[in-house]
C-alpha cells in the first residue's frame, strides 16, 4: 500500500506562483490558505514572499532556479553527446564507466570540474544518470559483436571498387532485372534459440522446450534476381549418400546433396550451377549475373570453367563486406531465420517428446521460405543496396565510420609517397645532411617505401568475375 503523502508534487507553473504572489501581498490573503487553494507547498510560498518583501519590488516575476548544480552548460554537453554517438557508430562505443571518465577529462579540460570529481577522478552516477535524462536520443544498448576486419574493410575504396565492376559488367551485358541474381548460403540447424513466449509476470527464469543442447547443421543455398523472383534451394546435408526421404515435405523443386561435413564444397556448388542452370537457362544471347561472396567453394577453376561454358557471369563481393552489399543478408535472412525458429517451436509443441531431425529440416525451410522470400523483401534488398537500379551513391557517410578508425592513405594513389617526400625535403632544408652516405641512405629508402607502395597496389584485392567471353 502507498504511503499516504508519499507521491511527488509536481512543479507549479510560473503564472501560478505569480498569482499566489500577488493574493499574498496585494489581496490581503494568508500564505496557508493561497498555498491550500493553488495546490503549491505553503513552505515555497513562504519563501518567495519572503524574498519578495525584502527585495521591495511592486512586481514579482517568477524566475526559479532550474539546474543551477549542472557542471556543463547545455551548448558544452551537445559536445560529449555527439562524441558518444559518433564513437558507437564506429563500433568503438564507450560504456558507462568510461562515459563519466570522458566526462571527468572535459570538465577538467574546461576548468570547472566540481571537487568530488577530483577526489575520485571520474563523474559520478548522478550527474550520467542527469546527462543521459537530458538527451533522450542516447540509450544504454547492448552492442553486437562486430570483427575488426568486418568493421575496416567495408570503405569507401573498397566500395567504390565493386561498384565500378558492377557496373562495367552491366554496361557490357544490359541485364535486365530477371537475370540478375544474387546466391548465398545460410545454416539451418535442428536446434535454434525459441521465441518469445506469455509467462507469469515476476518469473526469475522461463523455460521453452528444444530439440537438444547442439544442433545438426544443414547448409541451404538460395537463388534470389533483382525482379523478385527466387529458384529452388539447394541443401547440403551431413550424410555421405543423399536420399529421397532426407527432403520430404520440403520445397518444391529444391535440390538434394550430401557432403559429411554438411558445408558447402567445390563439389557441391557445381552441381549447384548445374541446378541454376536448369531453371534460368542461360545463353550466349541471353547470360545470367550471380553476385556472391568470393568463399573458395565459389571461386576456383572448376566453377570459373563452368561457369564460362554456360554463360553465367560471377561479380564477388570484397572480403568483409556481404553484410552490406548482399541482398539476400539485408532484407531476407532476417524475416527467413524468424519464420524458421516459429515453425520449428510449433512442431516441437504439436509433437511432444519427439526431437528435430535433418529430416523435418526441408518443412521448415518451406513454411518460412515461402513467406519470407517475398517480392517485396527480395526487391527492397536489391535496392538498399544499391545494386539494382544501380546506385554506387545509396550509402552515407555515417555507414563508413567504422572504417575511419584505421584509416590509411588509398594504395591507389601516390599521396603516401608524396608525402613521404615533402616530409624529406623539409628535413633537408631544416638539418642538412651530415655526410653523402646519409643522403645516400634517404634515397635508398624512397625507392623502397616506392617499390613497397606499388606492391600494396597491386595486391589489393578486387572483386572477380567470370566472363563467357574471354
């Protein structure tokens, strides 16, 4: 039960104490009646008046004073504001500790760091607690893992590099959206994480049945085209032989294989252009365009070879960077993965003390493949991409500042070395050399560190292509 007298007054407007003010002094009335009347503490009535009285002024304009313990003023804490979320764009977040150290660093910096700060040398938890009320566009979140190669290697060069592949290969060809079609694989296991359930409110812990502790993985290979069309799957199961029984109730059309690890091999992925072939049937008059990662199953001789014989042109993403430019990762996976994980908890309550086999595997892809992979979904992945309509423009500055931290000179350019050699002529002019040995050296070195950046240049990575033609 609340305790009587415990709930919070709110802050009375400014209009209002001013007309408590003036009933006061000018009307004659009692601070404990007005106080009573208008609903504010008799006790800040009383105060006010007081100082009204003292002061002798006519009239009393309300001015309370709001905020007058914050360290920054508003315009210096948009600074820390913006640093945090500039930094958590970077995938170099800070946390809460280290927020109030940043906090403790500016207030030092600005010379007005408060003395309990300097006894502990950080920011307390009020004045975070206070800063974070003040910007409500900041949250505490917890973050998701991010390699450090994921988060460098998607750039601006790297980027602009693809694109001008892309677009090489489509001003040669004039793909028209049907045939342009991205491919990639995804695991499929017999056990994934369950979905939010009802429960009793106040429950410390809530328990959903699973098949088992670990999971058999099934790879799964999925055709996508930039009209919103999609092929069969293909699926990878972990037997030595394949057989019929291992696709039942599965999607119509898909493709069967089997390979001991259950991953994706040079063998398998032949066969499955064989299955691409099949439905798209490609030409010399009329080729196909796969965009796919660059994963060595996809990119060797025996799949450039056929790939070359049946018409088909294979662009490959740079290393690092599926997870932005693949449709099939933006707008597909996600809404594919949700549907899969529903229909394999639905399976497991409708099938009590059963567990989840490879075999049921092909029922769920087909209840959440066939929902998922929507026109809509496969079209928007496509376009946020920038791949069709062609946009080499479709990301912002703000996608690529995770890249900026190990920001080095483009190795296309000679600009490192321009700057080497401004940076050498400034320290002849400022300390000449002391002997012909040491110049001897300085030039020794520039056609190293030249040689060093032509080697770089040449072995930047690009995307590959496969091309019927040559």
């Amino acid at each position: 039960m609340e305790k009587a007298g415990s709930k919070k007054r709110k802050r009375p407007e400014k209009s209002v104490i001013e007309e408590a003010v003036s009933e006061v002094l000018e009307k004659g009335q009692s601070i404990n009646r007005t106080a009573l009347a208008l609903n504010i503490s008799r006790a800040y009535l009383a105060k006010i008046v007081k100082k009204v009285k003292t002061c002798g002024d006519s009239s009393y304009e309300h001015c309370p004073n709001i905020g007058n313990r914050r360290v920054f003023t508003t315009e210096q804490e948009n600074m820390p504001a913006d640093y945090l979320k500039t930094a958590s764009k970077m995938c170099h977040g800070l946390t809460r500790h280290q927020a109030k150290k940043l906090g403790f660093d500016y207030a030092v910096a600005n010379d007005i760091c408060p003395p309990k700060w300097k006894e502990v040398e950080t920011a307390t938890d009020d004045w975070l607690k206070g800063f974070m009320s003040r910007h409500k566009d900041l949250t505490v979140r917890k973050p998701e893992s991010t390699s450090l190669s994921r988060a460098t290697s998607f750039n601006k060069a790297n980027v602009s590099t693809f694109f001008e592949k892309l677009n090489t290969v489509l001003q040669r060809y004039k793909f028209p959206p049907h045939r342009i079609f991205n491919a990639d694989e995804t695991g499929c296991s017999t056990v994934t994480n369950p979905p939010k359930v009802i429960a009793e409110r106040g429950s410390k812990q809530i328990g959903q049945v699973t098949s088992a502790k670990r999971g058999t993985l099934v790879t799964t290979l999925f055709f996508i085209n930039a009209a919103g069309g999609f092929l069969p799957p293909v699926f990878v199961f972990p037997r030595v032989n394949y057989k019929d029984i291992m696709l039942n109730n599965g999607p119509p059309g898909a493709l069967g294989l089997a390979q001991v690890s259950g991953w994706m091999t040079e063998d398998c992925f032949v066969k499955a252009l064989e299955h691409f072939v099949i439905h798209v049937r490609p030409s010399k008059e009329n080729p196909a365009l796969i965009l796919m990662d660059n994963h060595t199953s996809h990119v060797n001789l025996r799949v450039v070879e056929f790939a070359r014989q049946n018409f088909i042109i294979i662009v490959t993403f740079l290393p690092h960077c599926s997870h932005k430019l693949q449709p099939l990762d933006i707008t597909v996976y996600g809404p594919f993965k949700t549907r899969y994980r529903t229909a394999m908890n639905e399976w497991m309550l409708t099938n009590p003390g059963k567990t989840v086999t490879i075999y049921q595997i092909g029922q769920f892809v087909k209840e959440a493949y066939l929902s998922a992979f929507s026109p809509q979904n496969i079209t928007q992945g496509f376009l946020k991409t920038g791949i069709y309509p062609l946009n080499s423009n479709i990301f912002s500055e703000e996608a690529f500042l995770s890249s900026y931290v190990t920001d080095r000179p483009d190795a296309q350019s000679n600009d490192g070395l321009n700057l080497y050699k401004e940076s050498m002529e400034r320290n002849l002019e400022t300390t000449p050399p002391s002997s012909t040995k040491s110049l001897e050296a300085g030039e020794e070195n520039e056609l190293l560190i030249d040689q060093n950046i032509r080697l770089s240049h040449r072995s930047t990575s690009t995307p590959t292509a496969a091309n019927p033609s040559q």
